[in-house]
C-alpha cells in the first residue's frame, strides 16, 4: 500500500476536491505541494538541508480575483469530528483530526465537533467580510 495514500487523504465527490487532510505522521523526502498550482491557497511542504539559504525575498504586490473563501486548519492540540459537504448542503464525508492533522478545506461547507480541549491554528484566504456576509450558517 501506498504509504503517501494512508497520510494524505483526499475528499473527492462528482470530480471536485472538497477537502485535503494531511496526517500528522507525513513527512516528505523532497519539496512536496499538495494543492494544485491553480488553486487560491497554495499548501505545501518545502524541505531543505542543513545550512541552505532561502534567498531574501518580496512578493510583488498583484491583483488576483477570489471567488470563495479556502481555509487550512491545524490541529495543534486536541482532536476534532469534522463534517464536509458540497455546495448544495448535501453530507460528503465525515472524520476525526488528531493533534498535529492538518484539513485543506478548497470547496463546499464543513462542520466541526470537539472531542477534546481543542486549539487549531487556521489560516484563510481574507479579507475576511464578516459572519453575515462571508459565512452562511446552514
């Protein structure tokens, strides 16, 4: 079996990539991302050896066009029961995340459940427009 397919995990329903869990225990060998170079939140694991340079650096300002809002949640401590679905509401899939998991979320809704003291650390794609406008409770 292969051991990339058990540590990363991908939530696919009708050809769309909902979601992207990434186990605690995935360690690549080599720069590895693992979003696609089109999608708008660009993941991915960049390996380097003792005593090479990342050369300093700025990212030139340019305008790009978002239509959602992708987030990536860390699981720092804790455990967690997540829920996906698509953009009609419908149930796709439904987990656990534990201490060190990583969740792409690219697509759809999702839900989460604590099952321990959780803390995740998230990042997402912002400005971030407000609960009323930016997030549909459902």
């Amino acid at each position: 079996m292969n051991t990339r397919k058990k540590k990363i995990e991908l939530i696919i329903k009708d050809s769309k990539t909902y979601a992207i869990i990434i186990r605690s225990k995935y360690k690549p060998d080599s720069t590895e991302f693992i979003t696609d170079g089109k999608s708008v939140q660009q993941v991915g694991f960049i390996v380097y050896k003792s005593g090479e340079e990342i050369k300093r650096h700025l990212h030139k300002p340019l305008k790009r066009t978002i239509y959602n809002t992708p987030e990536t949640l860390f699981v720092k401590e804790g455990a967690i029961e997540y829920e996906i679905f698509n953009n009609s509401k419908k149930f796709i899939s439904k987990g656990q995340l534990n201490q060190g998991d990583i969740i792409i979320l690219l697509d759809g809704g999702h839900g989460f459940k604590t099952i321990k003291d959780t803390v995740l650390f998230e990042i997402k794609q912002g400005p971030f427009m407000g609960d009323g406008k930016d997030k549909e409770r459902f």
